[in-house]
C-alpha cells in the first residue's frame, strides 16, 4: 500500500479567502502549490503571489531578452533572411519537437525567410542534430540551420557545420553539458538555451516550442513592419506552445500554467486547420478541453508519428491548408495512435506476465529488466512505466535494436538514481544517456543478464523504498464535496506536473453497492457514505485487481461478492480521492473520483 503525506503548509488561510472571494478550502490549496518550504512561506504566498496564480495573462510573461545569445541570435537570422540564405529547421521528433518546428518555420516564412524544415527519424537518425543532418543539409544547398528542441550537446555537428561555411544557431531548453563546473557550449553562431549560467531568464523549466516561440518574439521585435501580422501570429502559435508544454511534461507553474492557461483559452478559435480536424477525430469539444486532452488525447496522435512513422506527417498536418487534406492527414495520425496503443498494451501485458513469473519464484527483483526482442523500441519507454507504476520498482525494458544489439529505456522510482547507477556500469553499454528518474541505453545481447544481475546485486533499496508516497492537501469530509467548491476548482485549472489537481483524504467510507465497467472491465462505480446520510457516486480507474484483492482480504469473497450484488454492510475504507462532476443528459451531479486506498 502506497503511503500517504498530507499536506501541512501553513498561511493566512482566512485572509486569502476573504481578499479572493474564495473558499478557505480553496485557500489552501492554492498555498499547497505556491509554498515549497516552510522557509519561504511569506514569500511565496502573499497577496501578490495569489493574485499571479489566480489571474496570470499574458502580460506577465518573462522577458525573452534575458536568455544569453537571445537577441545576438535574433540578429543572426534576420541578416541571413536578408542576404537570402536558405535556411533549414532542425527539431527532434516528439510533441515539443514537432510544435517547436512548426512555430519556428512558421514565424521565419513570415519574415520573409526561404526556410524548409527536417525532424529526423528515431531508428535511423535518432535523437537532434547529426552529422548525417547537417551533410544532407549541405547537398541540400543550405546555408543556416536553427535547431529547435535540441541541439545544446551537438559540438561535434555544429563544429562540422562551422567547418562547411554553414551558420548555425542553437535554440534549445536541455541541460546545457559540463565538464565540471564548466559549461560545454556548441561551437554555434549563437546559443539560446534558458539553462544556460550566463544567462538572467527569470525561469528556467520552459520547453523547447516556449524558447522557440520568444526567439521569434525578439526577432519580431527588430522588425519595424507587420506588426498586426505579428500579433495574430503570436496569439495563435501560444496554442501549440501550450500543448508542447503539456507534452512535454513541464511543470505548470510560473509562466508555463500561463501558457497552457491561454493556450486553453484560444483553441476553440485557432485557425490551423489540421490542429481542428485532429480535435473533430478524436470527437473533442474545443470549448470544453483541458490540459488532460492535451496530454492523453492531442499529443500521443502527434507523438504516435514519430514512434511508428515520421513525425513529419504531424508537421504536415499543421502545415496543411486544404480541409479535406487535413481530415485525412489527422485519421491516419489517430489510427496511428489506436495501433500503438494496442502495441503497448500487449507490450505490457508480456512484460507484467514475465514480471509474476519471476514473482512466483519469490523472486521478484529490487531493479527489473526485461528483455521484449519483438517490442516496438519506440515504445520501450511507455511499457517501462507502466511497469514501474503497477510494481513500484525501477523498470528497464529492452528490445532488438534494428542495427543489431538490444535498445530500451528505464523508468525510475523517487528514491533510485538510475543515471547514477547505469553509470556505474557504464562499460557494458554502447550507448546511454539519462537523468535520475528515466534513461536510454544500447548494449550488446549478451550484456543483458549481466546488467541485470549487476544493477540488483548492487542496489541498496530497503523495503520501505518501495512504498509509493501518494501526496494530499488535506483531509476532507464528503459532505464539503459540493458542487459550488467543485465548480470554484476552475480557478485553480490548468492542472497538471507542479499544479496538480486537488487531492484529499477521507477515513470510514461506506461501500454500499458496486459495478464493472468498460470494455475490459477496468473501471468501477459504487454507491458509498460517509456515514451522515449523504449518498455519493464513485468512480475507480485504477488497478481493479488490486482493488479486488484489497477488497478480500479484508472482507474476504463473500464480502466483493455482496458488493457488486448491492447487499454490502459495514464495508468501510480510507480513500484518497477528488470530488468532480459529472454530467449526463443535461443533468449535472457531484461524484468522487478514489486514486487510492487503505
């Protein structure tokens, strides 16, 4: 069972609420995400901060300036879309690379530039910019190239590029390398990266389509014509810097809940039409989406493209001008997904029966690897973290590479560093990269077993490591789920990474009936109390085996079984839960959403 950490921040409650015209409820949570230490408490939560989060715009967006090498950058392209350069963007083929891409040659054609744009192929070019890339780029005739959503560790290809008499500039928002202390800067005509220590940007957790998207500001800026032209680009392109950020899993506060804010706002009026006729495919309402849709709808179609295609195909769904084109283009891109969803999921399905085999032995492992020769490489990743959510381990998945050997990606638990500890065994590797939480690597076949017995044998996790922390706001009756507290939520909205969506903690709910749902039978609707009357609705998404199995060892079968039939007593349990609403019919209704229990 997960362990659960409430919230214990400490505010003026009262006088926020009355300030705001909001709940103390409300209060509360907004304090649990602006406060992120005790010693900063007065800081990050006062009238000011509050009025920021609750009523951030536009205008208060950094100031692009502070970026090193932003406006010497800016400079650089507008002197080579005046000397005619040919000019090629080059952006990496997931969600951030695709949006950064299509913001970046959009904004170059309106001024004026004869710019083309390349995202390469995961199997066969693999991540940013490569030698390959800049060598096609010089058959290709051109003379500058932008890099976007990468580019920050390509010395050697930007050092080619130099040595062929190319421009070159770097827009990016990766950690820039070191070797010490010291930073390991592309030998570039300009560097744009919003980690970079030369640098005075007021935050640096942005993605790459946000720095692409001010890059272009501050070339816009320079400019003294098109000014109405300018702004509707740039109120238009803050959708898909939104839907980038999402995706790319920034964290929702600072000026990127801003961004993802407007973008939000806009879309039901954005006039791409490819961005419109993904939404209609997948039967979304544009007044009506939430950060959820970008994420879990809108960016793996995009994101699809480059797994079991070329992300190009996303690229050319925004680019498109004709309806019908579009329509075609945003089916095949929601085919796509539907078929990597059924990759993954049987993906899954071996790598969850191969882990219970082992845990049958009683032996399940402190670190798993798996090796799923006949999985999709592009999809490694996602089996790894489904994997490590169902089992709370650090999960490697491996596969056979196409050019021999065996590739994956690992997922990692709070307290593994798994960086740290595939470096320890760096020798066994052709290939690995990383940070603490997730990683990629190449390896010949046969060093699979011996990176799986060396990454447990030298792993120090205790027991306790593996209990997940689940973290709540507060403890919070039923009976203050209302409608009207639900509804004043939507201040808080968009939710997500850094802004997550309320939580509370509820101890004694009734169990008084339940039902199976879906089409797979994954989710559950029950009827449950708080013990005072109050009769609410709840909904389960989560593991229902574990669920069930929970279920009867409390309350053994007979006890599920009088769940489901509606004649259950005395069924209590702790939940962890958020309370929503639900409309159906035209009628609007309070049910609780439960993501964990005890």
């Amino acid at each position: 069972m997960a362990k659960w950490m409430i919230a214990n921040k400490k505010a003026d409650f009262d006088g926020i609420a009355k300030e705001f015209g909001i709940t103390n409820i409300t209060a509360r949570l907004i304090a649990n995400r602006l406060i992120d230490s005790r010693e900063n408490e007065n800081q990050k939560c006062n009238t000011q901060t509050v009025d920021e989060y609750l009523h951030g715009d536009v205008s208060m967006l950094h100031d692009p300036a502070g970026m090193a090498d932003m406006e010497k950058g800016a400079r650089v392209m507008l002197e080579r879309i005046k000397a005619g350069d040919k000019i090629r963007v080059i952006g990496d083929y997931d969600v951030d690379g695709i949006c950064s891409s299509y913001i970046l040659v959009s904004g170059l054609s309106l001024m004026g530039a004869t710019v083309d744009c390349v995202l390469p192929d995961r199997i066969k070019d693999g991540y940013g910019l490569s030698i390959k890339l800049v060598d096609d780029a010089l058959a290709d005739g051109i003379d500058t190239i932008i890099t976007c959503d990468n580019g920050i560790a390509a010395y050697d290809q930007a050092q080619h590029a130099k040595d062929n008499g190319m421009t070159i500039v770097v827009t990016d928002h990766h950690e820039v390398p070191k070797d010490g202390d010291k930073e390991i800067l592309p030998p570039a005509d300009a560097v744009i990266d919003p980690k970079r220590q030369d640098g005075t940007y007021h935050f640096k957790e942005i993605c790459g389509a946000v720095v692409a998207y001010k890059f272009l500001q501050v070339m816009a800026g320079l400019l003294d014509d098109k000014k109405d032209e300018f702004k509707a680009f740039f109120d238009e392109k803050i959708i898909f810097a939104g839907i980038a950020t999402v995706c790319d899993v920034m964290e929702l506060r600072d000026e990127n809940r801003i961004i993802v804010k407007e973008s939000l706002k806009r879309i039901p009026y954005t006039s791409n039409k490819g961005l419109k006729a993904l939404i209609n495919v997948n039967g979304l309402n544009a007044h009506e989406m939430s950060s959820f849709h970008y994420g879990f709808v809108i960016g793996p179609c995009l994101n699809a493209t480059g797994r079991l295609d070329l992300a190009t195909r996303a690229l050319s769904l925004f680019t498109c001008e004709d309806e019908a084109e579009a329509a075609k283009i945003a089916g095949d891109l929601k085919a796509m997904n539907d078929d990597r969803k059924d990759l993954t999921k049987k993906g899954v399905d071996e790598a969850i029966e191969m882990v219970e085999e082992q845990s049958q032995k009683g032996n399940l492992p402190k670190v798993i690897v798996l090796y799923l020769p006949k999985v999709h490489e592009s999809i490694a990743g996602i089996i790894a973290g489904k994997v490590k959510e169902k089992y709370y381990r650090p999960t490697i998945i491996l596969t056979r590479a196409l050019d021999g050997g065996a590739k994956g990606s690992g997922r990692s638990i709070e307290s593994y560093d798994m960086f740290e500890h595939l470096s320890a065994c760096k020798e066994l590797f052709t290939k690995f990269g990383g940070h603490k939480m997730a990683a990629g690597l190449s390896l010949p076949e046969e060093n699979i077993e011996i990176l799986r017995k060396r990454l447990n044998d030298e792993c120090e996790l205790k027991p306790e490591d593996f209990q997940e922390i689940v973290h709540l706001d507060m403890v919070m009756p039923l009976k203050y789920a209302t409608m009207d507290l639900v509804r004043e939520f939507k201040y808080l909205e968009p939710f997500g990474t850094g802004n997550s969506k309320p939580s509370f903690a509820q101890r004694d709910v009734y169990l008084l009936s339940g039902r199976i749902l879906g089409k797979n039978r994954n989710c559950g609707k029950y009827k449950v109390s708080d013990g005072t009357g109050k009769i609410l609705d709840m909904m389960y998404f989560g593991d229902m085996d574990k669920w069930h199995g929970f279920l009867t060892e409390k309350y053994g079968q007979d006890g599920l079984d009088e769940l489901y039939a509606g004649t259950a007593e005395n069924m209590k349990v702790n939940i962890a839960y958020y309370p929503d609403i639900n409309s159906y019919q035209g009628r609007d209704s309070i049910q609780i959403i439960m993501n964990d229990f005890v």
